[in-house]
C-alpha cells in the first residue's frame, strides 16, 4: 500500500447552536420513513442543552492529540474532518484537501460496528463527496471497523471499572451490568454484523472484569411503531431489573464513541429519570472519547492498512475487514419489517 498524504476523520456532525438543529435533522432523516412528530420530538431533546451536540466538541479536541501523536511517531501526515450531516460537511472537507494537494487519504470513521448507517453509509457519502468534488478528488480508503481492537476494549473496560468504583464495595457484586447501543431496524441488522459484533465487544470488556453477568439492551429508536427494531429496549429492561430486585445498575453505552446527544439525554436524562422512579442507583460510565489508547489506535489503523504494522484484536473473531464487498451491510429493503 502507498503512504497517505492526510488521514480524514469522519463523523456524524451534530448542531452547535438551537437554530441548527432542525436543518440538521432533516439532513440526518432526508429519505427516512421517520414521523414528523418524531424530528419535533428529537429537537427538543437538543433544545435542553441549547441546541448544541458535543459530537463537534469531541472532535476539535481529538484533532490535536492525533496531530501530536502522528507527529511524534508517524506518518507524518496532515488531519481533515468532515461530517455526514453537519459543518465541515465532508464535501467541503474534500475541497480543501484537494486544494491541499492531496491525492490518497486514510478515512477513519467514529463508529466501532458493521451496519448499514456505521458503515455502508459513509461509503456513499465519500463517494458523493468525492462526486461533488469531481475531477481530482482525493482518493479515499475507510479504514477498518475496530470494535475488537485494544485499544477500543481496553478503556472501555477502564472506564466501566471506574464506574463501579463509584458504588460501595459492599453492593458492588451484586450491581447489574447493561450494556447499551442505539437500536436499527431488524431489516438493516439482519444486513450487517452489527448485533453480533456488539454483543462481542460486551463479552471481551466484561472479560476483563470478570463479569459473566450481562446484558446488551437498545436505546433510542427513532422509526415508526409498525416497524420492528432491535430490542430489548432499555426502559423495559430497568424496569425488569428492578422487578427482579435489583438495586445499583452500571450502564455502559459501548455503542456510542463519545457523549452524544443519545447519551445525554436518552441516558443521562430519560434513563436516569426512570431509575429515580423506580428507586435504582444509576451509575453511568463514560464513552471512550479521546482516551490515549483511542487515540493511538487510530494511528495504528492507518499503518496496518499500509502494511508497516501487523494487526492487533481482542477475542477469536479476527480483525475486520478492509474493503467492503458489494453486498456488505446493503441498507434494508424499502417497505421491508
């Protein structure tokens, strides 16, 4: 494999003030079968924290680190970010880089699983960006999906360690351990690896805890009743946890990458809400955001897909692949349940 001449960080984008965010979610929901009433619903769940998403918080903060660390260590390559659905749109992105004088780049994408809209998506938005660009576009390699990768694994299970630290020694035991990840369509899941993988990554952290006890929930669907989605859902799992006699729980959002929307308000506001209710102790421990070993790992990604590192994953199930086949995570059927 060729060097690169940049590494291209893509992520989903988020509003950054309250005027954004209806533009915003009818960029994220165009050509989704997804109730108005839904979008209102979802904007006001913005509208609580002044219309701002810390999606491009986390992002301005990772771009330094890997600056330094590929500085430090190499390749000695330059770092873009564009976004699906928000500013820098990835377009925009691929323009100044083409300016630049860049030719080839790594494209590292802020989502750890195989699924239709984590990863089939941002191939077609690439090649729609590169589209809009036109002739002498930059050429563009996804690097792989990490959800096995150390230095994924590693600081999740650091950060779920910390959060039961938070509970007395005494109930610590006996806490329940939920894992939780935004739910698809069934349609789209049967498409991807995207459950399996999940359910994988939950097993390699609670491994290192030592913890057999377990369970993935989901969170934050977003279609319409009559379509089915990946369950359990994690309201109805508190409330059987709580039925059950539980009494502390430590909910691990190990689908997400950083704190989105999704986990303040799906999590940390609704969640909580529900388990003050229920008279649960909630502990929620934090996303990896940019822990050193994330952001070393992203280092090692671009130098696997060039060959000059060998690559490294937790578990029997073998690094990810690099290139998608046609067929790989295709998006549902339209009208499929």
């Amino acid at each position: 494999m060729s060097a690169y001449d940049a590494l291209l960080l893509i992520a989903f984008g988020g509003p950054e003030q309250a005027a954004d965010v209806i533009p915003f979610l009818e960029n994220v929901l165009c050509g989704r079968n997804v109730p108005h009433e839904r979008m209102l619903e979802v904007a006001e769940h913005y509208q609580h924290f002044g219309g701002v998403s810390p999606i491009n918080r986390q992002m301005r903060e990772l771009i330094p680190l890997l600056d330094a660390e590929l500085r430090e260590r190499g390749p000695r390559i330059p770092v873009y970010w564009g976004n699906r659905n928000w500013h820098p749109m990835l377009a925009d992105t691929l323009r100044q880089m083409q300016a630049a004088g860049v030719r080839r780049a790594a494209a590292f994408v802020m989502s750890a699983y195989s699924s239709y809209s984590g990863c089939r998506q941002y191939l077609e938005d690439i090649a729609r960006a590169r589209e809009a660009v036109g002739s002498g576009a930059p050429e563009i390699d996804k690097l792989r999906v990490f959800y096995n990768h150390p230095g994924f694994i590693e600081p999740v299970a650091g950060y779920v360690r910390d959060a039961f630290g938070q509970l007395p020694e005494e109930r610590r035991r006996a806490a329940a351990l939920v894992y939780t990840a935004h739910s698809v369509p069934v349609s789209m899941a049967a498409n991807s690896r995207y459950e399996m993988q999940l359910r994988e990554a939950c097993r390699l952290v609670s491994e290192r805890l030592n913890r057999q006890d377990w369970r993935l929930v989901f969170q934050s669907r977003s279609g319409p009743p009559s379509q089915p989605w990946l369950g359990p859902d994690i309201g109805d799992s508190l409330r059987e946890l709580h039925a059950a006699g539980a009494r502390d729980m430590v909910v691990v959002p190990i689908g997400f990458i950083s704190d989105h929307m999704e986990v303040l308000y799906d999590l940390d506001t609704e969640a909580r809400e529900l388990c003050g209710k229920l008279g649960l102790n909630l502990v929620r421990a934090a996303t990896v955001g940019n822990h050193p070993a994330f952001v070393s790992m992203i280092r090692e990604l671009v130098l696997e897909r060039m060959g000059e590192l060998p690559p490294r994953w937790f578990g029997d199930q073998g690094p990810s692949h690099d290139v998608c086949e046609p067929e790989c995570c295709a998006p549902p059927r339209r009208g499929a349940r």
